[in-house]
C-alpha cells in the first residue's frame, strides 16, 4: 500500500494495467456492490488533497483546498453487469488536480467512489439502430462498456467505434476491440492514429477522426456502410473539446441536432473537459 487510509474511502484498487506512462485502466472494487447502470454513464473517484502527485507534473491548474476530498467524473468502462468490480480508463494530466494523485494508487490502495452513478450518454437515448462512437483517447471509455454490455446480445443493432489517438500505444484495449470485430457481425472498429511518424509499421487509418466524417461521411461509408443521416445513424462523441466541436460542425449541415432531455436527437456528446477561454 503506498497512500495512507481515509474514513472517507470506499472503494480498493484490485487491479492496473498502464499502456503508457499517461494511460492507465484501473480495476477498483467497492465495499458495496452497485446496482446494475446503463452502459455509458459515470460516477466520481475522489482521493484526499494530502495524497501527493506524481509522474511527469506541472504546477496545478486548480490547486485543492487543503482537507478536502478532490473528486473528479469518470465514466465506467465495464458494462452494467460488471458491478463487483469496476474499470476506469484514465489519462495523468500533467497540470491536474486529481489524476497526477490518482497516479500513486497501488493495488491494495483505497480512494472514494461516488455513489451516485448517473449520465444520459446511454444507447436507451438512441433514436435509431447504428451507432457510432467515436472517441479520442480515453473518451473510448464509455464505448468500452456500451459494447461489452450490447454488442454480442443486440444483434438487431450495429456498432460502429472510430477510435483516435496519437499513437499505436495509446490506443488502449485495441485489442479488446479488434477481437470483437473478428467476433461480432455487428460491431466494426475502426481506429485512427494522428502522429504516423511515431508509429513507422502502423498500417491502418491515419489522421484525425474528422477524416471518416469529411466529404459526407465518404470513409465512414466505405468502412462501416454508415449513412450520415439523423433518422438513420445515431453519432456519440466523446473526448476532447475540439474533437467535439470539429466533428459537431461536420454534421450540422447533414440535420444532426444535439440530444438533450427535452430535445431527443441523434448526436450524443460527452464532453471530458472545456476549451481554455
Ligand atoms: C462525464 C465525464 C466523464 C469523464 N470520464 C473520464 C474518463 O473516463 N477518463 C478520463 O481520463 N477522464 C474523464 N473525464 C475527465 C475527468 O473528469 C478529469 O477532468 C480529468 O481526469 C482531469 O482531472 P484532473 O483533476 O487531473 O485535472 P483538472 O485539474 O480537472 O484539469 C486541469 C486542466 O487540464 C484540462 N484537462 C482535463 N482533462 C484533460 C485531459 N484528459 N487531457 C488534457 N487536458 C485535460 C482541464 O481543462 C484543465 O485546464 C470525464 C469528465 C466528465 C465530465
């Protein structure tokens, strides 16, 4: 164990796997089992302030009040059936509050786990039967648990996942989804990497993920045989600001207009954090 205990924990990391130095999946059991979520939705980690950071940091963005728990979003990788133990794919932000702290978490170690679980970046909000996910980096997080808990048992619906990252190596649980795509008829992936000078025996799709949607959705097509129409395709993004934004004007001009409770649309977002002002 490398962090001290808090009354405030509930929760105990089991398991890790680190793709790179900045990409990790966390495996965190919680003393009480959850009921059973939707595919997509969140909950919040949380660790003491006093807890230090680590590996490659910078002076914080928002530093904590002293005290207090730092407590962050994250949504659940595993599907809803997964609730003994739960995974979380997260990136180390070098100026960031809680994930240069999460970054000392050892197997054995303790954090808080929200226990409110919540979101409607599910595919009970979806308005027809093709998906598309599309998600930079770990914004393939909720697509991990959406196609573990759908693809194999929804066959009446397809899945497509357009996967982005700079390189091969942060392409976490790549093979996970290709092993699906050999696996499902329903389910095809499709990963992109954007920095191919990193990666010389990368063979598949370079570029960023705009580059499926460009042209009316000509790659997207010839991939996935997905037609960019709302009454057709559902699109989900999730990720980065400017991924969001990009790949949103693309598809304004096509009808997609973005869900929202009391609007019920095609185009889903999950935004992981804001554009600096
Ligand atoms: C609904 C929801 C679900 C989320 N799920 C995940 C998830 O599954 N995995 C995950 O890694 N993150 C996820 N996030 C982002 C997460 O909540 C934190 O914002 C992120 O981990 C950074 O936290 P931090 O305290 O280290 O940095 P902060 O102190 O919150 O932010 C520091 C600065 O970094 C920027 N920033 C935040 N995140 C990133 C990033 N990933 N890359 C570059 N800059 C960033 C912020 O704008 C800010 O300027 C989710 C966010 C939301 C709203």
């Amino acid at each position: 164990m490398s962090i001290p205990d808090s009354q405030n924990y509930n929760a105990t990391v089991v398991a890790r796997i680190d793709y790179t130095p900045s990409l990790r999946t966390y495996y965190i059991q919680p003393d009480q089992a959850f009921e059973p979520y939707q595919a997509g939705q969140y909950v919040t980690l949380g660790l003491e302030s006093s807890v230090p950071r680590s590996g490659e940091v910078i002076p914080e963005a928002r530093p904590p009040q002293e005290g207090k728990m730092v407590l962050r979003a994250y949504s659940i990788a595993s599907a809803g059936f997964e609730n003994e133990v739960l995974q979380f794919y997260v990136a180390h932000v070098p100026e960031g509050t809680l994930t240069p702290r999460l970054w000392t978490l050892e197997p054995g170690d303790r954090l808080q786990l929200g226990r409110r679980i919540t979101g409607n970046f599910t595919l009970e909000n979806a308005q027809t039967k093709t998906i598309v996910m599309v998600g930079t980096g770990t914004g393939i997080a909720p697509f991990l648990a959406m196609v573990r808990q759908h693809a194999a048992v929804r066959p009446d619906v397809r899945f497509v996942l357009l996967h982005g990252a700079t390189r091969r190596a942060e392409l976490g649980h790549h093979g996970e989804f290709r092993a699906l795509d050999f696996a499902l008829p329903n389910f095809v992936y499709l990963p992109a990497i954007s920095r191919p000078h990193l990666d010389p025996l990368w063979k598949g799709q370079i570029g960023r993920l705009t580059v499926f949607f460009q042209d009316q959705g000509r790659l997207l097509a010839e991939k996935a045989r997905v037609h960019l129409d709302p009454a057709k395709t559902d699109v989900y993004l999730c990720g980065s600001p400017g991924m969001v934004r990009d790949i949103s004007t693309i598809l304004e001009p096509a009808g997609y207009q973005k869900w929202t409770r009391a609007n019920p649309a095609a185009l889903h977002v999950e935004e992981y954090w804001k554009d600096k002002e």
